[in-house]
C-alpha cells in the first residue's frame, strides 16, 4: 500500500496560546516541520514554544529512522517491534478473511511494482507465485520471524501508521496537546487546530484534482488507499499496486477508500483490507470505533462502519 499516500488536511490560519510557568512566561505558537521518511514528504505541526518545538521533531526524526530502518528490506526479524507489528498485521489478516496480507511482496516484484518495469503476467506466472504469498506461513519465534524460503514480507501497509502511532504518542507524552503528523497520507490529528476548532482533513479526489470531501476529526487518525497512487496502463486498463492476494491480480470494485479511527495503524492496514475485499462491511463489523468512505469504480461515494463529520465537495 500506500507510498506515497492521498489524505491532505486544510487549514490556513495560526492561533497563538500563552503558557504561564513559575518565574517565566512561554510563548506556545504554531510550528511546521517538512520531513523526509518512508519514501515520501512528511509533514508535522505542533502548537509548542520553541525549545520543545525543537524536541518535537528530533523525537518524530528518531521514532520514523527506527521505524523505517527496522521494516525496510532485508532488515532483521528478530526485534521485539517486528514481532508486535506482525502479531497486529496477523489480527488484521484473520480478521478480514486474509484480504490484508503483508505477504505479497512477491506479486509486487512479479508486476514490475519493486522494479519499476511494469508487466502484465501470464496467469501460470501468478500462480506460481500465489504459492509464496500467504500470511498464515509465517510463524514467530524467539529467534525472530520464520519466513519460508521464497517469501516476503511488505510491511508497506501498516509501517507508516505504526510510526505515527509511536510518534504521536512520544509527543503526547511531552506535553504537546495540539498537532498534526502526516507521513505521506497517513495521518493522526489531536487537540484543536491553529484556529482552535477540529481538524479539517481533504480526501483526494481519486480521478480529479482537489478534494472528495473534507472530513473533521479530532483525536483521530486516518489513511488512504487508491488505485491512482501507483498504477500503469496496459491495453486502455489501469493496473495498480494493491493486489488481492488471493487471485494475485490487483484488487477490482474501487477507486480509493479511505479509513478513519483512534490508532492510524489499523486505518492503515484497514484501507487496504477494505480496498480488496468484496464485502468491506463485514470486514468493518469487527472494528467499531472505525468508519470508512468508499468511491467505487464507477465514482459513487459511501460511507459505512462508525459515523464520522464528512462533507462531498460539489
């Protein structure tokens, strides 16, 4: 899934807040940080003084380096996070009837997707290949994961949202109660924005340029996957990244679908379990506290699961 994402987030104006401390007065006002990390331009902005301010972005530099660093090709899998992101990829593969599977690296490389030489396969091709793709072989271990020869893992559908997760809450941590931190479409927002209302966050449109719709969110993360994030065109059809791995040709039925929760490491791996399932209710049932809007392929916008403040642009 998803590098680089589609989720943006509209607002324009700043608010200044006054802190009172013992002896001083800080001056806590709005902060924007541009970052590089995960293949894609990250962005990060915080209500904070400038000391800590400062802080704030070293912490976010150091959470994205681990985490990139630890899910990047032929990292080690013997790390307590790779076992607690894969037990969580794991959750989410059982639960969506296998739709989220972080096993399809090898189709990626079978498509032209890793190497950027796109093909079509013939159909004996993706069976082949089928036979090393499937989460359920995969077993951890106290030496690290047990992945079979031939295997590989694509942590491209939940990392990003893990290391917002784990950056968000190291900032929460240090007293920062306002922000925003979105790496590449994946995203959380807490606290009020510069102009002390909710969050207002553009889905992209998947066929046009500007917006869908703009939700508000507070407190809440949110993830995007399409099929216009990376695709190419063969014989007048679009073939994209997200493969269903159980027929090894990308997923049909959908435009984009964006998920909105209180972790962006399930709304992570939930856009991409939705985007391929033929049923995307069902697959939500599970998760309650999480909302989604769909865009078929024909266009048509529909929300399911928890209800969200969303509004369709004209």
């Amino acid at each position: 899934m998803n590098v680089p994402g589609c989720v943006k987030y509209g607002f324009l104006l700043g608010l200044l807040l006054c802190l009172t401390s013992p002896g001083c007065r800080r001056r806590e006002t709005w902060h924007t940080s541009t970052l590089l990390f995960f293949d894609t331009v990250c962005e990060l902005k915080v209500s904070a003084p400038e000391p800590l301010f400062t802080s704030a972005q070293q912490g976010v530099s150091q959470t994205f380096s681990e985490i990139e660093a630890l899910f990047s090709p032929g990292a080690s899998l013997a790390d307590p996070l790779v076992d607690q992101l894969f037990l969580q990829s794991y959750d989410v593969y059982l639960k969506s009837e296998g739709h989220f599977d972080i096993s399809v690296a090898p189709l990626s490389w079978l498509w032209g997707f890793r190497s950027r030489s796109y093909k079509v396969p013939d159909e004996a091709e993706i069976q082949k290949t089928l036979r090393r793709v499937g989460l359920n072989r995969i077993k951890p271990s106290p030496e690290g994961l047990v992945v079979p020869a031939g295997m590989e893992l694509d942590w491209g559908g939940i990392a990003k949202g893990f290391g917002i997760d784990r950056a968000v809450q190291r900032l929460r941590e240090d007293h920062i109660s306002h922000g925003f931190l979105n790496a590449g479409g994946d995203l959380f927002c807490w606290g009020k924005n510069p102009d002390g209302a909710d969050w207002k966050i553009g889905i992209q449109h998947p066929r046009k340029g500007g917006f869908l719709g703009i939700l508000t969110l507070s407190d809440m993360g949110a993830a995007t996957t399409g099929d216009y994030q990376r695709f190419f065109i063969e014989d007048d059809r679009r073939y994209h990244h997200v493969f269903d791995p159980k027929t090894g040709y990308p997923a049909e039925g959908k435009q984009s679908v964006t998920v909105v929760g209180p972790k962006t490491l399930l709304c992570d791996a939930l856009s991409t379990a939705l985007f391929v399932s033929s049923d995307p209710e069902r697959v939500l049932a599970s998760y309650p506290d999480y909302g989604a809007v769909l865009v078929n392929n024909n266009g048509a916008v529909t929300t399911i699961g928890k209800v969200f403040p969303f509004i369709l642009e004209p």
